[in-house]
C-alpha cells in the first residue's frame, strides 16, 4: 500500500502498552495511525494493536514506531505499512546515527532472525535470497526526522535531548530532513505541551516533499486548524485517544 | 548537469592548498573530480582548482566536498556540479548531524549571505525568492555516508573517529545509508593506506542506487582492479595525482 499523503490531515499515536478499546470506530476520521511507545511495548502487544486496526479499517494505514528492535518482529513487519523509526536531530548520537547503524548491522549480518525467513546463513556468508529478503525488509523502513521541543517530557529523556532548537534551528533541520537526509517524515514533537504554530511555520516553508507533522497538546478543533494553518501536513493526537474519546473527536479536523 | 554513475570508475580528488598543475591533461580517463580539503584550503583556492578543471574538461563533473562553510562561496557553488557533503557514520556526533543542521540552519536564516543573491531579509522573515535561492542551494548538497577506517590519519582525527566498524558495521552502515539516509553516496575511507577489497564486497552487497567509493592507498592498476571488481563504483586516489603523475596514470582502470 502506498501511502496516501496528499490527503493526510489528522493522524493517531496509539501506545499500545495502554488500553486499546476493541471498538475503534472512533477511528473514523483519522487518516493515518502510528503505533509505538517505550514502557511496556512489546512486539506481541504491537502486533495485537495493529491487528485490531487492521481489521475494522483495512484501508487505515499504520506505521509501526519502534523504540528498541525487541519491539518488532516479522509478524509486525508483515502487518504495517511501514516502520518509522524516529532520528532525533537534537538527541544524543545514539538516537540519531548509532542506533540505526545497530539496526541495520542486525538485519545485514543475521537476515533470517531479523525477517524471520528462515533462510540459511552459512558461516558469514550470506546467501542471495536472504540479502533479497533484507533488502526487502529495508525498503519498509522509513526515516522519520524529529525535532523534540519539551526537554521535561520521556521522549526527551529517552533521547536525550536537552536543549530545544530555536525557531531558525528547526527550519534548518527541516531542510536538512527533506534534502540531505531524504526522511520523508518531519516531525515536532511538544508532547504532552501545546506548542503553537511557530515552530511549524518555520518548518515548513522549506518542506516540499516531506511530509510535516505536529504532535504534542493538541485537544481542540482550534488547534488543529491552528497547526494546519500553519503549514503541518497534519496533527498527531496521542493522549486523548486513549484517555478522552471525546475530547479525541473534537481533535479530528 | 546530471552525474553520470553509471559510467563511473575512477575518481580523482584534488587537494586546493596542494599544488594543482595548470596542465592538467593527465586527468583525461577519469571520471569525476571531488575538491576538497582540510589545512590551507579556502574558497578562492578551491574555486581556482575548479575553473581550472572546467576550463579544460568542461563535461567532467566535479564535487566540491567542503570541510568547513568558509571553503564555501556563492561563486563556488555556482561553479560546482555538487556540494558533496561528509557525513561521518563512525565520526563523532558533530560530523554526523550537527554541522549539517547548522550549515542548513545557516542557509535557511541567512539566504542573502549564504547564496550570494542579494536578496531582502526583512527582519526574521524571510522573502519568497530568498526561500526559493535556499532550496535551489539545498538541492545542490548532497550526501556522502563516509566509514573511516584508518584511525591514524587526519580524516580520522577532524572527525572524531576513534575506532573503525567492523565488517558487519560496514554492510549495515551500507544498508542505512541507502535505505534509511538516502545518500547517493557511500565512501569507505582508508585514507593513505589500501584497505583490500573486505569492506567494499560487505557494502556493496547492500547498495543499489548508493554509488560506492572506496579511498586509500591505490597506487596500481591491480588495486583498482581488485576494488572494482569487489563491488565498488570507483577508486578514489588522492595523494599520487599531486606527488606522482606517472603513479597516479597506473591507477586507472
């Protein structure tokens, strides 16, 4: 399934260490969801969430947001649309460049645990099916370039982020997101705080191709036209999914 | 100009601050000239170098591969095929994201400065055509994933790499920066020393549209031969072009 980012306007965070309703149709409206989160996730608990979307909106796409490689699984690669796995430009170089490269020798060096095919790894060598089938996996790996904005939040402090970036600093990382890097996901993060449209302006005057999204605050119509007016491709709603299907509702544009 | 790739083997890089010969037939039989430096180079000598190349191969493409922003002119990269910029996979995290978020940051704050183009900054805003002068720039840059593994030379210490990848880290730094960074260019650097086809025949099993560049040491046909015939696009030699014309004619295929 290609994504369909042209008509990309509100997008769900689903953690699915948190309770996931088994009616979801308050989903409708939604164009894209991720699902992902750190404390609790695990693969099996991923593949149930995504399973649960999958299979009252077939159409829905869903990226799987990894936080650490235990978190996938083949079954869950099978199942996403895609894998989005986050380089924090403000984070420690864990999180942008040594954590990938980790990844990435993993499914190089042992093809069939990474994509579960089973295929024959003899000594070092790697057999051509099995670079085929890394390949494969490779090509459903998304780059998402983030940008977190609250220093106090987990997300923060899981990648060791800091400092925030200045207005001219996030529009020189989105630049470099969408020219040098290629991610096709630009992302703010002010999770859990509202963090307005400048930020999101700034940002997007120079993203074309990438796609730009805004997360963190977001718990009324206002906001989401706000951050839409401000040039976001969409907004992402975490929280209240869970919390407030209400307040959820009034989110969706 | 479109580069290419395809008919690519050899590649030669010029040092600015070295002496750079006004007759320089000897580069007929290349295919791609990369200048760049560290110590004494500067934008006049690199834009020196590069109408010199131009002046006498016109349809030879060349690079320009800036270690710092003052190499960088709006005359330069006017002349220029190609800002080609390192980024450091086994360096230290400023060589990897952070002087290109702020060499963006640069461009896309400062447009009138850094393009050369005279155009208005009003205050922080930023006129169209002065984004517009940014995004043409940024479609200039491109990047090159670069794995140092000669951690006794001087690409190694303004790097901050202190420790070289394994093989494995090679193949999955391969894979990333094809699939996951998206740059056009990977580079295995031994810088002064041949590597032996090892690390070229671990990448280049993972690289399709990633040109691979393999540096260091080839000082005969044999080499270049070994390394092509390992996987990678072209050998890139230095050293030998400057010190020893008749040496550097041997190293082409």
């Amino acid at each position: 399934m290609d994504l369909n980012w042209d008509r990309l306007s509100h997008v769900t965070k689903i953690d699915p260490a948190e309770h996931v309703p088994n009616d979801l149709e308050l989903l409708d409206g939604t164009d894209l969801v991720i699902v992902g989160g750190s404390d609790g996730v695990t693969a099996e608990n991923t593949l149930d969430a995504v399973q649960k979307v999958k299979s009252q909106f077939p159409d829905l796409p869903v990226l799987q947001e990894p936080y650490r490689s235990s978190h996938v699984s083949s079954k869950t690669v099978d199942t996403v649309d895609y894998l989005s796995v986050p380089a924090v430009f403000n984070g420690d170089d864990a999180h942008f460049v040594r954590k990938h490269v980790e990844l990435f020798t993993e499914a190089a060096s042992k093809p069939d645990e990474v994509t579960g095919s089973g295929l024959p790894v003899v000594g070092d060598a790697i057999s051509s099916k099995a670079r085929e089938a890394v390949s494969e996996l490779a090509t459903k790996i998304i780059g998402e370039g983030y940008v977190i904005q609250n220093c106090d939040s987990k997300a923060a402090a899981v990648s060791g982020v800091e400092t925030p970036y200045t207005t001219e600093e996030v529009a020189g990382a989105a630049l470099a997101a969408e020219s040098f890097y290629g991610f096709p996901i630009f992302y703010i993060e002010y999770s859990g705080t509202y963090g307005g449209p400048t930020d999101v302006a700034a940002a997007s005057q120079y993203l074309d191709e990438t796609v730009l999204l805004y997360g963190g605050g977001i718990e009324t119509h206002e906001q989401t036209a706000e951050i839409l007016d401000a040039g976001a491709d969409a907004v992402v709603v975490g929280d209240c999914f869970h919390d407030d299907p209400e307040q959820y509702r009034q989110t969706i544009p």
